[in-house]
C-alpha cells in the first residue's frame, strides 16, 4: 500500500528580502514514515528547507503542500483556517539548533507539559504524558530543574522531550548534534531510532554524515548553489566522494612524505574537528 504524501514541493525557491538566494527550484515528495536527512554545507539553504516544511517561513516561487493543501502565509493567517493551522501544529513537530530559543519555562517539567496543556488534555493525562516523556528520554532526574542551568545536551534532550509530548507525527530536527558529546550523539541516534520504528516521519538537517548514516534511509543532499543535487538513498550519498567533495560535506587534505603524495578525505564537523574517511 502506497504511504500517505505528507509534504509536497513543486519548484519552490526561497530569497532573503528579495535579493538572497537561499533555495532555488527545489521540487521533492516526502511520505509518512520516511527517515530523511537534509544534507548541506553551512549556508547552503537545508535549514531554509526546513523551515519551509515546517511554515516557519513561506516560499517567494512555487508551491509548498502539506496534508494535501497548499501552504501560505495567508492560509495560516486566516481565521477561517484555525482548524488547518491546529491539525498542522499538532502533526508537526520542530526542533531548534539553538536549544536557548526554545526553552522558556521555569522547570524542565513545565517545559515538557507546556505543549500537551495546549491539548485540551484534562490536568490528570498532561501529567501522566509529561512523566512518560520524562522516562522515555532519560531526563525524569531533571524535572524541576531550570532549563538555563543545564548543560547543552541536557538542554538538546529537555527540547525533543517538548517537542515529543505533543505525540506529533512528523518531527523537524535542525542541526541536532551541534554542540553535543559523543554519549549524547549516541543517545539522540537511539532515540531518533526508536520513534522511526514506530512510524514517525524524521527529517533531519545536518552536515554531520556520522549521524547520517545512522537516523536516515533517504538523503537530499543540496549544494552550495542552493538546489537539491541528489535525492538518493542514503548509503548511496555516503558512497559518492565525488558527490560529497562538491556539495562542500568533505575535502581533500593533500601533504607530502618525500616523494610520495598522500591524500586523505576529512569530513567538516563543528568546532573545526577532523574525521577521516
């Protein structure tokens, strides 16, 4: 049986104030339950993407449909679309780079319920979800924590609890391993992991080709031009040097021993660190 279509994009480009290119012609479907990563060097418009996907943002050319509708600026402000607008906010699920911009509650706790209160969920079943999402991402010994007084993992983890707590079928995660230690890398690829087995959809953004090939089945790679490039399974992606050189994901690094050249491929990571591949 063919999955349901959940997101459509039909030549859609994306221009800061007119001007900025930061998407260009970019035509894709996504079903429900795929695992996605949107592949791309710093500035290359995955996050652009993303946003789109998540009506963060609206296209300047073409059309970008969701559930079956097109989505624009218009239709989400339309009182007469409140219902559109719910059952979208509900379905789709967004997860910050910058943990700092999502947190705003007192405790980690609140934070968590925040999202399941907007429910209309009696105050019995908003506690009852909070404390199950607690468990599932191993914060429950954080949950009258301060989110500003956690470490940046911590805080990565109390951001897709939130965003997990309103049970959305589809999840946006920008950029997640920004930032996060080895151990919390490996805890985010489980629990990526866990919710795609349960027939989540995961679109991910990131150039970190690691967690890539971990978390996605699917990989849009897009260039330094702004387009999608390739739309391919992923270990194809990973297996395509040529392809990764180009779209800025890894470079060569070429030294000397005497007479002998050695070339070695290295990965771009935060923080400047070097991965050979």
């Amino acid at each position: 049986m063919e999955s349901e279509t959940i997101f459509e994009l039909r030549g859609v480009s994306y221009s800061y104030l007119g001007k900025i290119d930061a998407l260009k012609g970019v035509s894709l479907k996504i079903c429900c339950g795929e695992q996605i990563a949107i592949m791309g060097a710093n500035g290359s418009g995955k996050s652009t993407l993303l946003a789109i996907l998540d009506a963060l943002i609206y296209p300047t050319a073409g059309k970008f449909c969701a559930f079956g509708r097109e989505v624009t600026e218009g239709l989400f402000d339309s009182v007469k679309e409140d219902d559109f607008r719910s059952y979208f906010r509900k379905r789709v699920g967004f997860v910050f780079q910058n943990s700092d911009v999502q947190l705003f509650s007192p405790t980690v706790y609140d934070e968590v319920a925040f999202g399941p209160l907007q429910l209309d969920l009696s105050p019995e079943e908003v506690r009852v979800r909070a404390d199950e999402v607690l468990e599932f991402a191993g914060i429950t010994k954080l949950r009258d924590r301060a989110p500003h007084t956690l470490s940046g993992g911590e805080k990565k983890k109390v951001c897709i609890a939130s965003v997990l707590a309103t049970n959305p079928d589809v999840l946006l995660l920008d950029e997640p391993t920004a930032g996060l230690d080895p151990r919390t890398q490996f805890w985010l690829a489980e629990l990526l992991l866990e919710i795609a087995q349960v027939g989540k959809t995961v679109i991910t953004a990131t150039h970190d080709l690691e967690i890539m090939e971990q978390i996605s089945k699917r990989a849009l790679v897009v260039g330094e031009d702004h387009r999608v490039k390739v739309d391919a399974p992923s270990r194809d992606v990973l297996s395509n040097t040529e392809l990764l050189l180009d779209a800025n994901l890894i470079h060569r690094h070429m030294h000397h021993h005497a007479a002998i050249q050695h070339q070695h491929l290295h990965v771009h990571q935060e923080e400047h660190s070097h991965n050979h591949v």
